[in-house]
C-alpha cells in the first residue's frame, strides 16, 4: 500500500512552435503541497495551466486553462508550478526568451489517504470508480452487441478484453464490498444492492440506445467495415481499462 500523498505533474509542450525557437522544459518539478481542505473532502484531480516562462528560466504568469473541480487544488497547483524550474526558450543564436507552456498537475490521493477521510467521502470516490467501470463495461456489450446483430463475431474482441482487463473483476468485487459498508456510515438511507441494480439497469439501457443511435446512422456497408475495425482494436487492449486514469487508483485499492 502506497502512503503519503502524491501530485503528479506533466510537461505538455510550448504554445510558440517556430522553427529557430526552442521550446521551455521544466528542468526541476519541485513537489506540489496536496491542500489540507482538498485532502479532507477527498477531492482529486487534474489542472492544465498555461505558464510563461521567463528568459531567465523563472515562472513568469500562470494561467488556468483547465480546472480539477476543485478550487483549492487549483490554487495549489498555480502557486506550486511558479517553484519550478525551467530551461527557457532560445533562439538559433542562443538568446533566452520568454516563452509559454502547458503543464498538468494531477492530484491523487493514495488508498491510506482514503482511509481518513469522511465516510461520505470515501463513498463517492469509491462509487465514482465503480460507476466508470461499470459504464465502461456497458459500452463494450452495447458495441459487441451491434456488430453481432451485423453480423461480425465478437468473440475474438470479448477474449482480448478479458486478458488485458484479467483481475479487474476482483478489484472491483472488493470496491464493492467497500461501497456497502460505507453507505450506513455515510447517512445514505437506501439499500446498496438495489441502488447498484438500478444503477446498472439505467446504464446499460443508456449504453444500448447510445450505440442503437450510432450503429442507426451507418450503412450496411459501414457498419460492418467501422465494427472489425473497433473489435480489432479492442482485441489489441486499445481503450482498454487499464488506458484510464481511475485504473491505477482501483489497482492500489
């Protein structure tokens, strides 16, 4: 089990792309402090901002282009990628200038974090990752579903999910059992099953009409060349589960 908390930052690229001019780097990322109301509501997230970095390496204005939700975070990741430290952009002749570039910093907090929180807390992130992969889930039987009825065989598409997803359902088994426990805790007066079941009920119904809807707008012809060109991907494990960000969190549960 991992401890402590983690933020996790991200170098995207410069926003002045010509040819004589080097783009910025971020030469040291200093840690980004996890804010203590943040940690206490259990609020994670990913911020994308904007920095420009002066001709002498330091952390100009910072501009934020994309929130987490969550305005502490927000606040921290600004101030915190204005310690790092940067390579400026530079000339053919090797004159420093100011540039821009685009950061992300992601705040994550780990299962032992988790432990502390409120109980309402806890419940939503767990249920948020369970809604995700039972979304995800789905979607892929709404896909499969639709190039059957096309008649294309999605067996080889359901084997390759099933090997690169191998020991999701386990993980998901005990965030489940989690979930319950914590819905008293919570003051969440409803039965956990029933509330899943109908959660499940509606999203499946949603994944089918979704992909109903899609499928409706294709011809025959399309249809068929668009579904082995899907299921092919996802025997290969593209878009997989394990490409999405709550994968890891599930896995460190």
């Amino acid at each position: 089990m991992r401890t402590g908390l983690v933020a996790l930052a991200f170098l995207a690229f410069s926003t002045i792309a010509v040819a004589d001019i080097s783009n910025p780097e971020v030469l040291e990322r200093k840690p980004v402090p996890y804010p203590a109301e943040a940690k206490r509501l259990a609020h994670e997230g990913e911020v994308e901002l904007r920095v420009w970095v002066n001709a002498d390496g330091t952390a100009g204005e910072v501009v934020l282009l994309r929130s987490s939700g969550d305005e502490h975070l927000d606040r921290a990741a600004a101030a915190g990628v204005k310690d790092w430290k940067y390579k400026p952009s530079r000339r053919d002749s090797g004159e420093a200038i100011g540039n821009t570039i685009l950061v992300q910093v992601q705040f994550q907090l780990t299962d032992q974090d988790m432990q502390s929180a409120p109980p309402q807390a806890q419940l939503m992130r767990y249920a948020t990752i369970w809604a995700d992969f039972t979304i995800y889930q789905f979607q892929n039987e709404a896909i499969y579903e639709q190039c059957e009825a096309a008649g294309i065989s999605s067996d080889s598409a359901r084997a390759g999910v099933a090997r690169h997803d191998a020991g999701l359902d386990q993980k998901i088994a005990a965030l489940v059992a989690r979930m319950k426990r914590l819905y008293g805790p919570a003051g969440t007066n409803v039965d956990p099953d029933r509330h899943m079941d109908q959660f499940r009920t509606e999203q499946r119904a949603r994944a089918k009409q979704i992909f109903e809807k899609k499928f409706d707008g294709w011809s025959a012809a399309e249809r068929v060349n668009r579904c082995r060109e899907t299921l092919h991907n996802m025997e290969l494990g593209l878009g997989s589960y394990r490409d999405r960000p709550e994968y890891e969190i599930l896995m460190n549960l």
